[in-house]
C-alpha cells in the first residue's frame, strides 16, 4: 500500500499534481447494495411505487453524479469521462438491488471515485425512492471492484467473483 497522496509533506490536504503525468486509458468498476422487505422488492419490479420508475431514476441519478464527483468530493480533479454504465440488477438472495458502476476515461488521474459516487448516489436515490414503502431498507457493500491504467495498473478487490 502506498502513501497517503493528498496529504503534503506538512500534513496539508492538497490537491495532487497530475500536470507531468502520462494519459492513459483507465477504468474502474465500483458495485453497491440495497437491501430491503421483500414486499418492497415486489413493488419496485412491478413499477408501482409512488415517486415512479425506481430503477430508470437511480440509473440517470448514478450517471449524473459521476460526472459530479470533483464538485462532491474535495480533491478530486474535474475529469472528461466518456463512458459511464450503471446496471441495477434484483438480489432476491438480499433480498434487494445490486448496483454496479463503471467509468471511462483517458487521462492523467483514475476514475475510481467516480464509480464508487455513481453507485453511492444510485443507492440512495432507491432508498429516496422507496422509503415510504420501507424506511428500514439498508445501503451496504459499496467498494471498488476493479481499476485499470495509470501508473499503478490494474487492481482486481480480492474478494470479488
């Protein structure tokens, strides 16, 4: 594990240099978790919930927050993503919707806090709406699942399938 990057040699927050760095084609895949009643499942698939098609606004919420993330998060640069996916899929194991995000780029800097602030917003646009079904729906499980380019290469999370 390296250093702490955002942190100077005085122990300041700062915001890192990417000037001198190579572009690269880089990715990264982040994945999250709803759980929730099973009646409450029932009632996002059958389309009815009260503030509408649940799955279709917490894609677009996920997407539009990835292009966010340098205005949400401090010290993220603002970057030119060209790809952003969010695919949300039923869990009846949790019972409850898996979200899983990936984002795009060639740059000098990574996009793992922008799949990781995709699935974040998209779980809690769920929650949002569906709490007047089931306040006591729980986000869980948000992690990066892979990453690739740059100067640190490729990670793979050790205890994703």
């Amino acid at each position: 594990m390296g250093g702490l990057t955002h942190i100077n040699a005085a122990g300041e927050a700062h915001m890192v240099d990417v000037g001198d760095k190579a572009e690269s084609a880089r990715s990264a895949t982040a994945e999250g978790h709803v759980r929730m009643a099973p009646a409450t499942l029932a009632l996002i698939r059958s389309g009815n919930a009260k503030k509408g098609d649940v799955i279709a606004t917490a894609r677009i919420a996920g997407i539009m927050a990835a292009k966010q993330t340098s205005n949400l998060i401090p010290l993220c640069h603002p970057l030119m993503l060209t790809k952003v996916t969010l695919d949300i899929e039923e869990d009846t194991a949790l019972p409850g919707l898996r979200v899983t995000a990936t984002a795009k780029l060639t740059g000098k800097t990574g996009v793992e806090m922008e799949a990781l602030t995709a699935v974040s917003v998209a779980c809690l646009t769920i929650y949002d709406m569906a709490k007047a079904a089931d306040k006591a729906m729980e986000i869980g499980g948000i992690r990066l699942l892979e990453k690739t380019g740059g100067k640190s290469g490729t990670f793979h999370h050790p205890e994703a399938g």
